[in-house]
C-alpha cells in the first residue's frame, strides 16, 4: 500500500509541475506580447497632447476660446419649439 500512495504523491508532484510550466509559459507569452508593443517616449505624448489641447476647442473654458454661439455648442441646452403642452 506504502507504494500505492507514493506513485500518487510521485503523480500529484508532476502535475503540479506541469500546471507550474504552463502558467510560466503563459506569463512569458504575455510578458513577449507586451514587450513587442509599440511605445511612445513620454516627451512625444506630452507634445502630442499639448498641440491637441491647442488647436481643439473646448467649448467649457470661454475664457480661453471666447464665447461660443449656442448653435455650435454641443453642451448648450436643446431650444424647443417655445411652446408646452399641458394635460
């Protein structure tokens, strides 16, 4: 019987070696994928932002853009009809 359990404990050791392997090798799959990902130096994304923050306009700071006309805001409240209808 001593024999029996220690083939099952051999068997349970290799299988959690095999579920080690796999997960390692999952991870450095991951971990290439990641690697192979395109990058952009933090001085360009920082340029990239300030041109767009300069040349989009931000219809909620006037101050910087001037007043806006309602029909170009996106934010300014829908005009109706000037009529309501009550029941």
């Amino acid at each position: 019987m001593a024999l029996h359990s220690a083939s099952a404990v051999r068997e349970k050791k290799q299988t959690m070696a095999e579920l080690k392997l796999r997960r390692l090798t999952e991870l450095n799959i991951r971990l290439r994928e990641d690697l192979e990902r395109p990058r952009v130096k933090v001085s360009e994304a920082c340029q990239s932002m300030i041109n767009y923050t300069k040349t989009t306009k931000d219809f909620m700071i006037p101050s910087t853009w001037g007043q806006v006309d309602k029909r170009d805001d996106p934010y300014a409240p829908q005009q109706k009809n000037g009529c309501c209808v009550i029941s």
